[in-house]
C-alpha cells in the first residue's frame, strides 16, 4: 500500500475532493449524488456496491469485501450529510475543495467525508492486496446524520439490518489528540452522551401591558432560564470517563495524577477547575463529560406587544451521561426550578457506554503507539451525539476513530466557517485506519 506514495496521495486526496464538491448541505441532503460516486469508485475497482434511497435524493451506500466468515463483520461507517456552510463568511469557498498550503478545504473536511475518504481508500487498499480476511468489512456511507440519522443510518437499521450487522464498527467521535501539560494522548471514544429535549412552561395572569404585575408567564419564565445558566449539576463520574482520567493521571505521574482525582470529587471540583492551566473549550468539554447539562436555545411567548401572555415556554436542549434517564435529570432540574415550573419532555436517547477491554481496542492502541510513540490511547467520552445512536441497536460495539494529527484548534472548525484538513493528516488516517483494519480483520 505504501509503495509509490506520491500517486496514492494525490489519489486519496482526489477522493475527497470530489466528495467535498457534491454539496450534500442537510437539509435537503442530496446524498445519492455522493453515494452514486463512491459507488462509481468501488465498481472501478470490481467491488459490487449498494445504493439505497431512504426518501427521494437520501441515498445510502453499502459495500462489502467477503472474508471467510470465521469471525463476525466488521463494519466502517461515515455520514455523508454536512451542515449549512454561509459561503461568503469563508476565506476559501466551502464547495470548491480547493487546496491551499498543504490544506484541503471545504464543508465536510473534517465531518465526516474524511473519515469517508480514509475507509475507502482502506476498502480499495485490502481488495487490491487481495487480502485474505477473516470478517467480512463492510463500508457504509449514510444520509442524514447532522439531523439525527432517522433517513440514514436509523432507516438503515430499520429497513436493511442485515446488511450493516457487525460485531464491530468505527465511526467519527475519536481519534483526535487532547494535550494535558504537555503530555500527548489519543482519544477513542467508547461512549456518547444522550439527549433529553423538552418544554419550560410558566403560567400566570394575563392583563394589559400597561398595568405591569408580577404574575407574569414571562418573567417567570426569565427567572427559571436564569436559574438554570447559574445551577451547579450534581457531578457524576461514569466509567468511561474514569477510565479516561485513570489513564491521563497514570501517564502524567504526581503532583497532576492528585489534581486529577481530586477533579472528580464533587466537593473539590470548582476549586480545581479554577486552578488547572487549561483553556475554556477544554473546560467546558470537561464540564460536559461529568454532569447532565440543559441548554435553553428556543423562546416563545406573546402574540401582541401590549398584552401579557399568561404562557411563556423556553425549549431546552438536554444531554445525559450515559445510564441517566429523563427522570433522573427531572430529578436534578426540580430542586433547581421548584414545583411552579411545567417540564415536558419531547424525546429522549440514552447515552451509551462501551466497553474498551476488547481485542479492536487492544488494536487501536498498538497501531497508534507505532505511528505516535508515547501517546497513549484512552477511551473517550463524547458529549454530543453521533449515528452510534441506531448501530448500537443491532448489538454493535461501536467505537469513535478518526485518527487526526491536527491539533485540537484546527478541528475546532467543525461546523464552523473555513472547515479544512491537512492533506498529511489524510493520509495519516488512512495509513492508521488501514493498518487497524487489516490487522484486526486479516486471517491469522
Ligand atoms: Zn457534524
């Protein structure tokens, strides 16, 4: 695979390009364009794809390469949907795949038409080394994920089980560096927060707004909004996230290892948050792996300047630890909010935990430490929400594995403007990637 690098780099990186030039903005999505090219590559290269349409221009595309079937499929998955882009706030156009300093960029560079890209080309590499496996390793690029997944993967699930059941899967989530003092680890993310929408009703008395009283829905509603932005959630430690901080506190030795338990005891958390040398993404993410948190993001009240409504509501978006339901954080919400308020919950996804004690963990870890010495890999906590959500539900084990070399500010533009990958950490990827699928899928 590696022989003649030049020609497989300017290969791989043609790929994406062309990926990032079929504008698959969702909504609408508009994927089967991208779907009918990855299938038009794979037909090239003699491996028989499937195109499935969940709705009009919703496509989906699966593709197999045979293994003996001694061991159970291993699947790679990634979204080919991307979020709107605002073009004329980018230095570069997001649907151009234009290549600038080394860095491809465009709208999906980094979610997730790279991941894309890298499990293709892993797909292409095994077939052309004709590969004897001992799974079956299936590509699945699907519709829909950066709105939930429900004509994508979801439909997938539902409709065409058979054809993505795997006993493993990688997906986007993991695989980035996170620096602590100077100490370099990857990430594998084992587990992913779950999301609990809801309602915030206030009530009160209608009147005329030129006879103010405080029995208002509005102000109500103000005050509970406030509460919530200024609550301390309890803190909860899941195992993943203590697997997580073991492995970072293990590597990093005294007097950090102490910070770091201490960071996880309720009673010692903000004292140490204040203190520890970190950044304020850092510390937000760090926040979101160790509490249930709610964000007011929609308003509504009112249907006339002059009079006051007696309903006032805020939609309030949710994500819980993994093991916590939408009673358990109603559980947290009411001491903070009291009786008065009305909490009504729209819909609700369990966060997922998986374990990492497994033979393709075991697998990630040494193939980073050879192409990263001294990085270790640690399971990893997501805070928001992928299409591991449906996998899941067939029984897969799915674990979050985008190898990136970039540091953290560079991926910071996902679903930002100026999305752009390094064409080195594109083929970093795909190297990795190839290198974990081959050695955990290959006949021995
Ligand atoms: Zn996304």
């Amino acid at each position: 695979m590696t022989h003649n690098y030049e020609s497989i780099r300017a290969e791989t990186t043609s790929y994406l390009q062309d990926l990032i030039r079929i504008d698959t903005t969702n909504p609408p999505g508009n994927e089967t364009r991208a779907a009918e090219y990855l299938a038009g590559v794979f037909k090239r290269e003699g491996i028989e794809p499937i195109v499935l349409e969940s709705a009009p221009g919703r496509g989906n595309i699966i593709a197999r390469l045979k293994g003996d079937g001694r061991a159970a499929p291993f699947l790679m998955m990634a979204h080919l949907d991307v979020v709107p882009a605002e073009p004329d706030k980018w230095t570069h156009p997001p649907f151009d795949g234009k290549i600038v300093n080394g860095y491809l960029w465009g709208r999906g560079a980094l979610d997730t038409k790279q991941l894309a890209t890298m499990e293709l080309m892993v797909m292409l590499w095994l077939k052309r080394e004709s590969q004897s496996l001992a799974r079956d390793v299936i590509f699945m690029g699907n519709a829909d994920e950066e709105a939930g997944g429900k004509l994508g993967a979801g439909w997938l699930v539902q409709h065409h089980p058979d054809l993505i059941r795997a006993e493993y899967a990688i997906n986007e989530g993991g695989g980035f560096g996170i620096e602590f003092w100077g100490h370099k680890f990857f990430t594998c993310q084992t587990g992913e927060k779950g999301t609990a929408r809801f309602a915030m009703r206030t009530r009160g008395r209608s009147g005329h707004a030129s006879q103010p009283h405080a029995d208002n829905a509005v102000l109500k509603l103000a005050d509970a909004i406030q509460k919530i932005g200024a609550a301390k959630f309890p803190l909860h430690v899941t195992p993943t996230v203590r697997v997580f901080f073991d492995g970072v506190a293990a590597k990093l030795g005294q007097p950090y290892a102490a910070q770091l338990a201490a960071l996880l005891d309720p009673k010692q958390y903000d004292a140490v948050m204040q203190r520890l040398p970190i950044d304020a993404s850092m510390r937000s993410m760090i926040y979101a792996m160790l509490h249930n948190t709610v964000t007011p993001t929609m308003l509504n009240a009112g249907t006339k300047i002059n009079v006051i409504p007696s309903v006032a509501e805020a939609k309030c978006d949710a994500r819980l630890l993994p093991g916590f339901t939408a009673d358990d954080l109603l559980g947290e919400l009411r001491p903070i909010l009291g009786h008065a308020v009305e909490i009504e919950f729209q819909d609700h996804t369990p966060g997922r935990e998986a374990d990492h004690r497994t033979p393709l963990f075991e697998t990630i870890a040494r193939v980073m430490a050879r192409h990263v010495p001294d990085a270790p890999v640690l399971p990893y906590l997501v805070v928001g929400a992928t299409d591991a959500r449906h996998v899941t539900k067939l029984g897969t084990r799915v674990y979050g594995f985008c190898p990136m070399l970039a540091p953290m500010e560079e991926l910071d533009t996902v679903h930002g403007h100026n999305e752009r990958l390094s064409i080195d950490n594109l083929m970093f990827g795909a190297r990795v990637l190839y290198d974990v699928v081959s050695e955990f899928c290959e006949k021995t």
